[in-house]
C-alpha cells in the first residue's frame, strides 16, 4: 500500500528543504545534508507535482552537499535523480553542469548549462557558469557575450566581475584587485555565523584560489595580506601564505601585525618545515618581542577582550611568557646551522640591544624603526645598510665616551657599544654563552666561524672566518658589513672574546668551592700568551689582578685566610713585576693575618706563623703590625727552641729577631713597640750566650 503525502508533510518538506540551502550557503554541509534527507523523507512517494518538485529540490540540495564534499559522482547520481523527477526545470540542469565542469568534462557542461538557459525559468546563474566553462576551454568572445548578457539582466557577482575584467583586456591591477574582492566574497557567507569555518570548507578553499590566481596576475604589494594570508592558509595554501608574507614583510618591515601573522604561519608549518624556513620563523618571533609597538597592540586588544586596563608594567613578564612558549615549540632538530633555541636567544638578545639604541631606521627613514636580529636583516637583504648604521654608531659612542673622559662626566649610553656589532654577527652566540658563564662552550663557539661553503672549500686547520671573497660574510655578519678590513676585524674580535672566556675560566677555577689553582694559572697564563697576539697584554694582567685581589678581599672577608693567600700566591706566579706591587700588598697584609692568628693558637707551633711573617714583612716593609708581630713570634719561636734543646736553634732566632727589629726601627724610628721588642731580644740573646751549651761539650 502506498502512502500518501500530506499537504502537513509537504510544508515541513518545504521547510526543510529551505533550512539545508541556508545551511549550505554558509557552508555547513553537515546541516544540509541532514534537511535534504529529511526533506526527502517527508515528499513521501513523490506522487503529485508538489511532491515532485519537493523531491527534485532535495535531490537538488542533496547533489550540492556531495558536490562541495568533492563527491563528484555521487553529486551527478543525484542531480540526474531531480532532472528525471523535473525533465523541465533549469535547477537539476545548472548542477549538472556545474559538476562536469568539475571533472573537466566542459562540452558536457555546455550542453547542460546550455539547455538549463533554454528552460521556460532558467537558472540564474548559468550565464556566469557557462562562462567560465567558455573561458576555461580557451573561447573568450563566447564567455565575454554570456557575462555581457548576465550584466544585462542584472549585477554581476565579483567573481564574475573579474572574469569580465580580465577578457576585457583590463589592467592586471584592476583583474587582481577584482580577484581578491570575489576571494572576500567568497567568504561572506561564513561571517554572519560565527567566523571561520574548518580548513578546506568550500568558502575558504574557493577564497584561497582567487587569492592565490590573485597573486599570479599581481603579486603586490597589498593592503591587508595577513587577511589574504589567512585565507590562502584556512584553504589549504600554507605555502602561498608564507610566500605572500614575506613578500609583505619586505615591503614593511616595520608593520607587527603582518610579522606576527607571519611568525605564526611559520610556527605552525609542522615539523617538516625546513631549516631555512625555520631560521625565518625564529627571525619574526625575535622582531616582535622588542617591538614597543606590537606589544601596545597586545596591551590594548587584552584591555578591550578583558573589560580592564592591562598596565605597560606586565610586558617584560609576558614578553618572557611568550619567549617560553616559543622554546617549547621549536623542534629539537630543525636542520639548522645552529640549534634553535640558541638561536631564538641570539636573535632576541640583538633585537634588545637594537631597541637599546633606538631601532633600525627603515629604508628611506620615513617608517618606523626596526627591533630585530641579523637573521632578519639579512632576509630583508640590508646587511650592508646595517653594517654602515653599526659602523656609525660604533664612532658615535667612541666620540661620547672620549668627551666623557675629557670632562670627567657620567655614564652616556650602554658601556659595552661594540656588544651591538658583536650581537649582530657569528660572534653573538659566543657572546650569549658567556653571559650565561658558559666560557667553554664560548671558546668552543670561536673555533669556527665559518659558512658550511668555507668550511668545506678551507677544511680544518685554516682561518676561523670566512673567507675575503666569501659572498655570505654580510649575510652572516651584518655588524661588520660597514668595516673597513671587515674579516680582519672580526677575526680579532673572536680573538678578544676568546681572551675573556680564557680569563672567565680562569676565574671560575679559582673562585669554585674547591679551587684548581693550577688550573686557574694554566688558563691565565694561556690568556697572556693570547693578548700579546691582540696588543691586550697589559690590560689583559689588570684583569687577572683585579680578578684575584677581589676574590682574595672576600675570602678574606669571610675569614678563609689560606684561601686568599693561596689565590694571590697563585696569581702571583704568572703576573709580571709591573703587576705584582698590588698583589703583594693585599699578599702581605694576608700573611700577618693569617700569622698573627695561628700564632695566638696556643696549641700551634710556630714556624708557620714565623715564615707568614717573613714574608709578609718582605712584601711590604712598612706593614708595621707584621714587623712588630714578627719580632714576638721570633722571640717565642726561639724559647721553643732552646726549651727542646736546640741552644744554637735558640741563639740564631734570637739574632735575625734583633736584625729584624733593628731595621724595622728605620723605617719606624722611636716606635715604642719595636723598641720594646727589640730591648727584649737583645736582653734574651744576651742571656742565652751566657748559657753553656751542651751539645758542645
């Protein structure tokens, strides 16, 4: 028995059919294609022309859901299943042309948008479709007259528009600006429901074509790519996105949101990104985390999402935030030249020091300024400009610095002007690893820094920087782009941080819980040996001095006496005599500390005390604690002689105490405690050489 269809059933068809039309001019499929079934349901068994006419309209609907899912096949089954429900109606018609235009079959759909326009209402869309139909099979009069016709009957749709424009014969401007309109069109539908849709919908992949043939015809530049960019990425042209990016980039180096739309990109290419492509990302990141203007973007966007005010306080604890976020994302192993993460910190380091002096003037001067590493100036193809501007800077500072000393004024700027150049060049990851007291790894760094090309055409053994005729010396060294002589300098450079990473390990030996003096006077000695090379031989000895006499003032601050005097001992043995008067200095007061305190130990013997002594008054005679403490320990150290039996012992400590004090009186004449000393000594020496001597007898 068959059903009958009700007038109740063909009004919620109706309805239904209304729903999954609407569901699929905004793209979601899954909607449609739920109101189709049920649509199909309720025509019943399609008897009477309402139900027909429903039934058609669903199969319709049902076709255009495969038909966006790619499910060409499926969608022509349907479309055939409606024509043959409405042999007369232009609707099952139009489709079915549509989708032989999709498997390229494009006599096929000819004929069918042909007959769909010869239907008593034809479609309203097949002059366009059988336009692009013409277009695509190379007839452009034919696909000029069908949109002159659609213009006849009413506006055309942009992406009809840059049809008509392109076979017109109009401008590539004009054809790719009417492109990227029918690309934003493409997308409209999307909008009033929420945004987005998934990647690979129809909207976005159709935006994404129109970009992408957008940028064939006229690559820019253009107002607003990141949202082009985004576009071309939601409709699976990732590729395209970066590309239009760093064209974008190029053209306005200084504009964050299209850094930051591209250091997104970047990042989440996937781990098959190459290390090129890798190098550029961790570029952008660096360029926007110094850059005062993203950062106010960032402040005012939390201010309006959030309903409160985002002080300018809590940048550099997001600016951290992020940096962190950005380390746990890159990969491990990228295929660089150098590990990601060092070179994140590298490129961030320079932006900072960037930012310190004012940014990078943008090309011509009328932009704003640029905070960012040498990966970035060198994608922007600017090292030499860069080297001139660090060149500049560098005599600029120079020039401030020797006024400053000829007034005797303050501080003017950073201290450390060349750490600028230095950042911006191979020389900035041994830099950044010694300000994380990493000075071996630094040393290690120096050995080469060659490009993969030198080092394969020079092999080992040879000069540590590129070669002269190197073409990717700027590249990698912007910094020294604008230097006279700009190899030899960088050599001598490496050579100077090389120096100051033998002397930080120096330092770290002598200062560790257990100290390796050997070690520590091995690496010092190195480093002397290294600055003669350098014409830094005698700054190089006032470091090592200043080093040790800090690190001898605060053992012996703490009481660690044998410490500081160790520590200055050891200084002392690679030091020349034009250095030593300071160590010895610090060296003798040491010494009467250190001897004055053993011998008040009343348990202590005291030679020790008696040889700190020694050497504390040689060091420096005028120390007059220790030439009065030494004339006591020598008087004591002879009564520990002569009361062991040792008479001659007794005897001859008892005369160099006399001798000491007598020239300790020189220098000190009329001091009462020598003198008391002194009368003591000579009283005691005169008493022992009454005694008889047993030994000779």
């Amino acid at each position: 028995m068959t059903t009958q269809t009700t007038k109740e059933d063909l009004s919620q068809a109706e309805q239904a059919c209304a729903e999954g039309e609407s569901a699929l001019e905004r793209g979601d499929t899954a909607a449609a294609e739920e109101c189709f079934t049920r649509a199909l349901g309720l025509a019943g068994a399609e008897d009477g022309d309402g139900a027909a006419r429903l039934a058609a309209r669903a199969r319709t609907g049902a076709g255009r859901v495969r038909l966006a899912r790619g499910e060409i096949e499926g969608a022509e089954a349907e479309f055939e299943r409606a024509h043959a429900l409405r042999p007369s109606a232009a609707g099952p018609l139009h489709w079915l042309g549509c989708a032989a235009a999709h498997r390229g079959d494009l006599a096929t759909a000819e004929r069918h948008l042909t007959a769909s326009l010869a239907c008593a209402v034809p479609h309203g869309r097949s002059l366009v479709q059988r336009a692009y139909v013409h277009a695509r099979a190379g007839n452009a009069d034919a696909a000029l007259d069908d949109l002159r016709a659609a213009a006849s009957t009413g506006p055309l749709d942009d992406e009809a528009r840059w049809l008509h424009a392109a076979l017109s014969g109009r401008s590539a401007r004009e054809v790719a600006l009417r492109l990227r309109r029918a690309a934003l069109a493409a997308l409209t539908p999307l909008a009033p429901h929420g945004g987005f849709g998934a990647e690979g919908d129809d909207g976005w992949r159709r935006a994404a074509e129109l970009v992408d043939a957008a940028r064939g015809i006229d690559p820019g530049p253009w107002t607003s790519p990141s949202l082009y960019a985004v576009a071309l990425v939601r409709g699976g042209r990732r590729g395209a996105a970066v590309a239009l990016l760093d064209d974008a980039v190029r053209d306005d180096p200084a504009d964050h949101r299209v850094t930051h739309t591209l250091a997104v990109g970047l990042l989440n290419s996937g781990t098959e990104t190459a290390g090129s492509r890798w190098e550029r990302c961790v570029a952008a990141w660096a360029a926007l985390l110094h850059d005062a203007a993203f950062w106010a973007h960032v402040l005012a966007s939390a201010s309006r999402r959030y309903g409160v005010t985002v002080e300018p306080s809590l940048v550099p604890v997001l600016r951290a935030g992020l940096r962190e976020v950005l380390e746990r994302h890159l990969p491990d192993d990228a295929g660089t030249r150098v590990a990601l993460g060092p070179l994140l910190q590298r490129e961030a380091d320079a932006a900072k020091l960037l930012a310190a002096v004012g940014g990078f003037p943008t090309s011509g001067g009328g932009g704003p300024p640029l905070f960012c590493g040498p990966l970035r100036i060198a994608e922007l193809g600017r090292s030499a400009e860069f080297g001139a501007f660090a060149a500049a800077w560098e005599r600029s500072f120079a020039d401030a610095r020797a006024a400053q000393a000829s007034a005797h004024t303050g501080s003017t700027g950073p201290a450390a002007h060349t750490s600028l150049t230095y950042a911006f060049s191979e020389l900035g990851f041994a830099q950044l690893l010694l300000g994380h007291d990493k000075a071996a790894d630094a040393l290690a760094a120096l050995s080469e820094l060659r490009c993969p090309s030198c080092r394969a055409r020079s092999g080992p053994g040879a000069a540590a920087v590129c070669e002269p005729a190197c073409g990717r010396f700027d590249e990698l060294n912007p910094g020294y782009a604008g230097i006279p002589d700009k190899h030899l300098r960088l050599s001598l450079d490496a050579r100077g941080l090389a120096l100051e990473a033998r002397l930080s390990m120096g330092r770290a030996e002598m200062t560790s819980p257990q100290p390796d003096f050997g070690a520590a006077a091995a690496y010092w000695r190195r480093a002397l040996v290294h600055s003669r090379e350098i014409d830094r031989y005698r700054e190089t000895q006032t470091a090592i001095v200043d080093m040790a006499l800090g690190a001898a003032r605060d053992a012996h601050r703490d009481g660690r006496l044998s410490l500081a005097v160790s520590t200055l001992d050891a200084t002392r043995s690679v030091i020349g005599a034009n250095e030593r008067g300071r160590l010895e200095g610090q060296l003798a007061r040491v010494l009467a500390d250190r001897g004055i305190s053993v011998a008040n130990d009343e348990e202590a013997l005291l030679d020790r005390p008696a040889a700190d002594l020694r050497r504390s008054v040689a060091f420096n005679p005028h120390l007059l604690r220790a030439q009065v403490s030494l004339g006591i320990v020598l008087r004591g150290l002879a009564a520990a002689r002569w009361s062991s039996g040792s008479l001659s012992g007794a005897r001859a400590t008892l005369r160099e105490a006399v001798d000491q004090l007598t020239a300790a009186l020189v220098l000190f004449p009329d001091d009462p405690d020598l003198e008391e000393q002194r009368e003591a000594a000579v009283a005691d020496l005169d008493h022992v050489m009454w005694q008889p001597d047993e030994s000779e007898q």
